[in-house]
C-alpha cells in the first residue's frame, strides 16, 4: 500500500509541476534570478509538500482498501478459537 501512496503522490506532483511550468511561463527570463538564491527553499517546500501529500494519499488509501479489517480480523479470531476453521482447512486440504 506504500508503493502505491508513493507513486500516486509522485504522479500528483509531476501533474502540479508541469501545470506550473505551464502557467508561469512568463518567468523563464528570469529563471537564474530564481533559482540561484532560491532552489534550497523550493526544495524544502517542495520535499515538505510531497510528504503532507503523501501522507494524505496514505490515509485515503487505508480508509478506502481497510475497511472493516478490525472486524474481519475478529471473525477470523473467533473461528480460530472455536476450532472450525482448523476443521475447514483439514477438509480442504484432504479433497
């Protein structure tokens, strides 16, 4: 699920950075005026954003693909408690 969040997040990124590179073409004369004092804190604020970003990719994505996994696992307790899934598996297994 990490490899996911990951990659979504850097697809996200890239789709903000050309949409950007896009409308501020009006800059490009002044890109070494920019880059050159400025590229630490771009980076930061750029390395920051991708980790706020990818902390909330994170959170949809568990509370998309985990739901219920609390109660499910409870379930899965209880049969193993009880012995039927030992049964189950034993039958299965045999066929």
């Amino acid at each position: 699920m990490i490899g996911n969040a990951f990659f979504i997040t850097t697809v996200l990124l890239l789709a903000l950075g050309l949409y950007l590179m896009g409308e501020c073409r009006f800059l490009i004369p002044y890109r070494s005026l920019l880059f050159g004092p400025y590229f630490q804190p771009i980076a930061l604020f750029a390395a920051a954003l991708f980790i706020n970003l990818f902390a909330v990719v994170h959170l949809i994505l568990r509370k998309l693909f985990l739901k219920d996994t609390g109660r499910k696992l409870a379930h899965l307790e209880k049969q193993l408690r009880a012995g039927q899934l030992e049964q189950e598996l034993f039958r299965r297994l045999e066929d």
